[in-house]
C-alpha cells in the first residue's frame, strides 16, 4: 500500500485542473461542507477548473480570447461601433 508521501508526490505532479478534480473526489469521499463568507461569489469546483483551464489555455496561446467591443456586445446586447 502506497505511503502517504508518495501520494502526496504524484498529486504534486497533476496538472491544477486534475488536483481539482481530485479535490472534489476527496471532498465526496469525507464529506467536508465548503464554508464561504456571506457576500462571497460561490462557485463549485467544476467552475474553479474550468476557468483555470481556459485561463492556463490562453496563457498557451490556445485561446486568444475576446476583444472588449465583443464582451461588451455580448454582456450588454448592444453594438459599440
């Protein structure tokens, strides 16, 4: 049976979006509730990876993301030409 430094050692070793997965696993298997302040954004950790992984995608070049006139088109449903 593995030790628990040597999982602690291949943990360390999984991209961020896998440790948050993992994260969830864990927080499943022991039943552990998150605790957020009151006026704190609450976003489940399915949301926290996959932000990262778009975020770690654009710092790859991957996603060039979108220019300011399309956000603001897209958050307000108006043209800004």
């Amino acid at each position: 049976m593995p030790t628990y430094e040597d999982i602690l050692t291949q943990v360390k070793s999984l991209t961020l979006t896998d440790k948050f997965r993992l994260l969830e696993e864990l927080k499943t298997i022991v039943n552990v509730s998150e605790e957020v302040e009151e006026d704190a954004e609450v976003m489940t950790t399915e949301e926290i990876a996959e932000s990262e992984a778009a975020w770690e995608d654009y710092l790859a070049g991957r996603d060039h993301g979108i220019s300011s006139k399309e956000l603001k088109q897209r958050l307000l449903g108006e043209n800004f030409d």
